[in-house]
C-alpha cells in the first residue's frame, strides 16, 4: 500500500524528533562533562553554549513528536489515513524541517544566545508559533471532534500562549522574570503534557481493549487536573520573584494536586495496561515510563509546592531533575507514539525497536534523575543551610557528577540503538495495510 | 460526556486564574519605572547570556553562583575587578567564567542591574549563598568605589593594609583580623607571632612572603589548599612587600591585631 502525505509526514516528524533527541542526549552528555573537575574546554568551548544548545534541541525535538504524533493521531480517525488537506502539509512539514535545520545551526554556532528559558531567538520563536498555528489548523480540520485531538490542540494552543507570553515586551527586569517563568512553565508544563496526555490516551486504544467511551471521558478528565496541575508548577518559582502572600497560598494547592493529577492519570494507564489486546508494539513500555517519570516529578514538585522549601531549593539540581524527569516523561510518550505508529506503518502491531534500547533509556533517565536530585539535595544542605560555597560544593559533589555522566552515557547508547532499529524497520510502501 | 467537558472547561479555566493571578498581582502593586541604565544592564547581561551559567532568583543555568545578591556579597570594587578579569579569581576552580569584553559603560550599567536585582529579592534566598568558602563578610572587607581611586600611602604597612583590602590582592575576602574569625582561610590576627615558628628556618617575612607566593607549600592544620596560586602574577614586588610588612604588624600583642 501507498503511504499517504499525511502518514509520511508523520512519521517524517517522529524522526526528526527521533534524530533531534539524539543530539539532545550528545550534547546534554558534553554539558555534564563540563561539571567534572578540570575541564580544558572551559572558556573556549563556554558551558552556556552548550547548555543552550541543548534546550533548543529539546525544544525542537518535543515539539516535532508531538506534531508528528498529532498528524498520526488525527489522520487515524479518517477514513482516507490523510489530513484533511495534505498539500498544505506537504509544504508545512517542509518548512518545518528548515526550520528545525536554521535553529540547529544557529545553536551549533552560538547564534542563539540571550534568552535562556526559551531559547530561540524572536526570528525562531515567531515561525515557531506560525508553524504551530498551522499544525493546530491543519490537524483541527482533518479531526475536531476526536477528544484526544481537542485535547492535544488545547495543548498546542498552550504552547503557542507561552511563546507570544514570551515575546511580549517588558518594562522592568522584575516583569522580564515574571513573563520568563510564566512563559516557559505554560509551555513546559501546560503545552507539552497536554498535547503528550492526548497522544497516551489515543496510544491506549491501539494497545488495549478499553472502550472508545472510556478514552474520551479519561483523556477529557486527566487533561483537566494535569491543567491545574501544570498552573500550579508554572507558579512555583514566582515565590522567590514577588513577595506576595496570595501566590504562597495558591501554590501550596500543589502539594496535593499536582501529585493526585499525574496519580490519577497513572491509575488510567495502569486500567489501559491491565487490560491489553493483542499489539505487541512497545508503546505500553513507554508510556508506562513515562508515567512513571511524571509520578516521580509530581511528588518532587510537591516538596518545591511548599513556599518554605521552594526557596531553599530554586537554583539547584533538585530543580534541574525535576525539569529533566517532566520533559522526559513527554519524550517517552513521543518514543512510544514513534513506535507504535512505525509498527502500523510497516502493516503490523509487532515490535520496533525492541525492549534493549527501551530498558537502557528508562535506566539511563531514571538513575541521571535520581542523581541530579541526589546532588541537588547535597546543595540544599551544605550551599543553603550550612553556607558552604557553591563551588566548593560542586566539588564535594563531583562523584555524583560522575555516576550522572555514566547515566547519561547509557541513556545515550538506548537512545542510539532505538534510532537505528527505528532506521532499519521503517515503513516502507507496500510493506502491508495500515491498521487504523 | 457533558459533564466532563465541563469538568475539563472548569479546570482550564482555574489553571488560567492560576496563571493570571501573579501577573495581575505584579500589575496592582504598579512597580516603580525602571532605570533605563538598570534596563541596559538588563540587556547585557541577556546578550552575554549570563542566565546561561547564573541563576537569579533561582532561575537560569546551575553552572555557577547565584548572582541575586553578589552586589551586597562582594561589592562593587571586587566585582567591577572580576568582571575584568575573572580567572584571576578563582584558578583553583574547575568553573573558569570567560571572560566578556565589556567596555566601562556596559560594566557600569550590569553593576546598576545586579544591584537593582539585590535591592528587589527580598524573599530569595532565606540566606546568603556563598560563592565559595564558608561565611562571607565581604561586605564589610571591600571598599566603596570611591575609596578605590584613594592614593596609595607612601609607609609600606600602610600600603599593605590598603592592599590587603582592595584588588588584586584583596586578602579581605578569605583572610579575618579578627582573632579567631574564619572565613575562608585562617585569621590573620597575630600571624606576624605565629609566622616565626610555623617552618623551620623561615623568618617571620620568608613565611608570608612564601605564603603568599606559593600557599600550597605550608597549609595550616585543619585548612585546605584553596588558597589563589597566581598571586606572584598577579601582584607586584611592592605589592608583595607591602603586604608583608602589613602582616608583619599582626602581632598577638598588638592592639591593631583587631581592627
């Protein structure tokens, strides 16, 4: 069978997510290098390069899968396996590789300094909103009665909010952290695990038996409170921005429903889980990851909830693993949507990529993660409460430095691997039909 | 089906007050105008991406220091001198900052910025943040920049306790003169007493002279060897000598051990 436009540029935006994770994960590893002992490269090759070069590689990467994951998701609810008007996607799919190219090589060659939350230069970030303009519309047209693609638009709507959030201009350097934190915790923790809770709640059907009722009442409800809940953690850092009594109040709401909204969107997944069909993609495995990373930064946003606790805490790496175990929790949504639409494509519901790569990554993220809490524990104690300085601290802790390096490393080698199987069993056309 | 989208209206309709609230918070408590050499400041310290390693507020990059309150911290001689040339500073480190090619204006107004950022976080952090070392009573050491331009006095341990004080030696930062007050590294209170007996055939001066030179060669009990290894590079032969004969009036019985 012939593939559809729609379907090739899906798959086509899964892999440059695919390919943009990987870089991701090189670059994150040469970031973590330079936070151990004597590094040669200090001046010359400078940390904030580097580190903003990773953020932009993420940014795009979660961005690409979840668009790629979108157009998969909406072509699936129509007969034809196609968006409504697939010319326009051709062109837009296209111009979103470009730009994905234009940002990459900016970053590469440190063009793309000075806005460190959200990374992309004004330039970036205003295709960056046309392009989601235009996915949203596209996707929208093709199946705007689906929930899960209402819920994935809203999250999309979210993330297009936090970029013209962004790009407003500022008077004072308060406003200018005020509108930073703001913009970047919509589209972090609004956009990004609304848009991924869509893609796991249509990922359910294709691997369980739950009704297609059941989808559409649990994607509307869990979508809701991780709303709430990516409010509540977009607002946590303001405390230590404006002293203001009503923002501590409203963020100490998070000590229990951020927790409960990623506790009641695991305890969908595991119902979807217990109840399997006869798929055996990986896409339960991931998403199954992912819940557990997001589980696991729920409970670590509900310790920084505490206005007490959250100024003890900002600017550490407690903060940092919290921030690296959300978004991950999106990219194994996206690594599974990857998967599982890689499979229908080849004519199948059979396996990828294989449970080797899918077991390095989740140890690879689990144990970096639990390292940066590790560290960012050792600096809440030794920097904030008994005023050891920073860097002597940092040295104090290089050992876990160096556990999160080798964590890195393997997270690394999983992803690589999930690369290549996903490169050498992709969907080729006439390979079989597509199941919908 | 009704009543869980109106369940999801609710809630997205909470999450956007949630959101709303510390900007209409911001808004209503309308904040002074800002200074347009404060907001210059602001604009250098985003072209340089200085949030790239730096946190303020907590927010930005984990690399190095919190800077929200380094202008009360360190003063605006020490970081007016550190932004010039600041692997001086910390050679130990494994966190060497490059070093931006600003001119004086440009210093000038990221100084009006980061102090503007100290005088505004009042709630972060709930105590200081050190750079390095244990305690930090900086402020006190490092002179207002109008004393910087003082002329230097003409009597050696004069000169040396103007060094002592000031870049680039800025001994201050690490070293008490107060007895038995430690900062970073040990007080400096009668050392000119102790430096006799600390290495076997070293004079009171070889002793301070060589510590300063080359600190790693006598560490004192129960201190580490962070001391700057560059201060032969850094300072100069009067430089060295002043400070020496400064260190030299330390003695346990003078009354200016404390001042």
């Amino acid at each position: 069978m012939k593939h559809t436009i729609g379907q090739k540029s899906a798959h086509g935006l899964l892999a440059t997510a695919l390919i943009l994770l990987i870089a991701y994960g090189l670059i994150s590893l040469l970031v973590a290098l330079k936070f151990l002992g004597e590094d040669g490269l200090a001046t010359s090759f400078p940390y904030q390069n580097m580190h903003g070069s990773a953020a932009v590689l993420a940014q795009l990467c979660i961005f690409s899968g979840l668009l790629g994951g979108g157009v998969y998701m909406a072509l699936t609810a129509r007969d034809d396996q196609d968006v409504a008007q697939p010319a326009l996607l051709r062109w837009v799919y296209r111009l979103w590789l470009v730009l994905v190219i234009l940002a990459v090589l900016g970053a590469a060659l440190g063009l793309l300094e000075g806005r460190p939350s959200l990374e992309l230069l004004v330039p970036f970030d205003i295709a960056l909103l046309i392009f989601l303009v235009l996915f949203m519309w596209l996707i929208l047209s093709s199946a705007a009665k689906n929930p899960p693609v209402i819920i994935w638009s809203v999250g999309i709507l979210a993330g297009i909010i936090g970029v013209i959030v962004g790009l407003l201009p500022y008077a004072s350097f308060e406003a200018e952290a005020l509108q930073r934190v703001i913009a970047s915790g919509i589209i972090e923790y609004i956009s990004y695990p609304l848009a991924a809770v869509a893609l796991a709640f249509w990922l359910m059907r294709r691997f369980s038996t739950v009704t297609p009722e059941w989808v559409d009442t649990g994607v509307f409800s869990c979508a809701g409170l991780i709303a709430v809940a990516g409010a509540l953690l977009t607002v946590q850092p303001l405390v230590n921005i404006l002293d203001n009594d009503l923002i501590s109040t409203v963020m100490s709401f998070g000590v229990v429903l951020i927790p409960l909204a990623y506790l009641i969107y695991a305890a969908h997944l595991y119902h979807a889980l217990s109840n399997r069909n006869t798929a055996t993609t990986l896409a339960a495995h991931w998403l199954a990851l992912g819940a557990l990373c997001w589980v696991v930064t729920a409970l670590f946003s509900a310790i920084n909830a505490l206005p007490d606790l959250q100024v003890y805490i900002a600017g550490t790496r407690l903060i940092e693993a919290q921030n690296v175990l959300f978004v991950f929790g999106v990219i194994a949504v996206i690594l599974g949507a990857a998967n599982q639409s890689s499979a229908e494509l080849r004519g199948s519901s059979q396996r990828v990529t294989g449970l080797m790569p899918f077991w390095l990554v989740a140890f690879g993220a689990l144990t970096s993660a639990v390292l940066l809490a590790c560290a960012g524990v050792v600096q809440v104690f030794m920097e904030r409460r008994a005023s050891i300085g920073f860097l002597d601290v940092q040295m104090l802790i290089v050992p876990l430095y160096s556990l999160w390096t080798l964590a890195l490393i393997v997270l690394l080698i999983g992803l690589v691997i999930y690369g290549l199987s996903f490169y050498l069993r992709r969907p080729r056309e006439g390979a079989g039909e597509v199941s919908s | 089906m009704r009543g869980i989208r109106l369940f999801f209206v609710v809630c997205l309709i909470c999450a956007i007050l949630i959101v709303a609230l510390p900007i209409f918070s911001f808004i209503s408590s309308s904040p002074p105008e800002q200074n347009q050499a404060v907001l210059h400041g602001q604009h250098i310290w985003e072209a340089n991406n200085c949030a790239g390693c730096h946190t303020l507020y907590g927010q930005g990059g984990f690399f190095a220091p919190d800077l929200t309150h380094i202008y009360s911290q360190r003063g605006e001689t020490y970081i007016r001198e550190f932004l010039f040339n600041p692997n001086a500073f910390h050679p130990a480190s494994a966190r060497q900052m490059p070093r931006f090619s600003l001119t004086q204006s440009e210093r000038d107004d990221l100084l009006l910025f980061l102090a503007a950022v100290d005088q505004n976080a009042t709630s972060f952090p709930p105590q200081m943040i050190n750079v390095s070392g244990g305690l930090n009573t900086v402020v006190d050491a490092v002179p207002a920049a109008s004393q910087a331009v003082e002329e230097v006095p003409d009597d050696p341990a004069e000169a040396g306790r103007f060094w002592f004080v000031r870049p680039p030696a800025i001994c201050g930062t690490c070293h008490s003169l107060e007895p038995d007050v430690v900062l970073v590294g040990p007080s400096l209170a009668g050392v000119a007493s102790r430096a006799e007996t600390r290495v076997d055939g070293q004079s009171a001066e070889e002793y301070l002279r060589n510590s300063i030179l080359h600190p790693s060669e006598y560490v004192v009990e129960g201190f580490n060897d962070v001391m700057q290894k560059n201060f032969g590079d850094v300072l100069t032969a009067d430089q060295i000598n002043d400070l020496v004969a400064f260190l030299l009036t330390q003695t346990e019985n003078d009354t200016e051990a404390g001042a």
